[in-house]
C-alpha cells in the first residue's frame, strides 16, 4: 500500500458577530510535506469569503472586520478516509 498522507482534514472557525461555526473539509495536497499543509491551509482561508481579507489574530477578517476565519485544527488521514469523508462533506 502506498504512503496515503498527502490527504488532510480540515476545521476552519469562523466567527461572524455573536455566532461561530466550525467548517470541515477535506483536501488533497500535491505531497505529505507540513509545510505544504499549512501553506495550503493559510492559502484557503485567507480565500475563504473571496474579495479582501486583512490578516490579523492568527486569521483573516472579512466585510470590514464583521467575519473572522481561522484554521481551527487539521491532519492527516488515509486515501481510504479521504474517499469515504468525500462522500459527506
């Protein structure tokens, strides 16, 4: 079986006024590296809502300060998880 790490999970926090959610979502990266990862992670949420987001407190801030996104958490997982998560998220 081949190295299946190059697949991540992800959480992204946004918090818009009084209300927080936390968005999951699966990826495939080019290669397993955590440099990739976390590039790749920045990269997404910074792109989140489109348009400009000021970076500030670990995070990006959207519509003039009124939605803030951040990567909440992430990892790793197997080409079989990847598969089978791609199914619900």
């Amino acid at each position: 079986m081949k190295n299946n790490t190059k697949y991540i999970f992800a959480c992204f926090k946004e918090r818009n006024g009084e209300y927080e959610y936390c968005h999951k979502s699966i990826h495939e990266l080019p290669d397993k590296r955590v440099t990739t990862a976390n590039r790749f992670l920045k990269n997404y949420a910074k792109g989140f809502y489109g348009g400009e987001a000021e970076s500030a407190d670990g995070g990006y801030y959207f519509h003039g300060g009124e939605v803030f996104v951040e990567v909440d958490s992430w990892k790793f997982i197997s080409e079989e998880d990847y598969h089978i998560l791609k199914l619900y998220l």
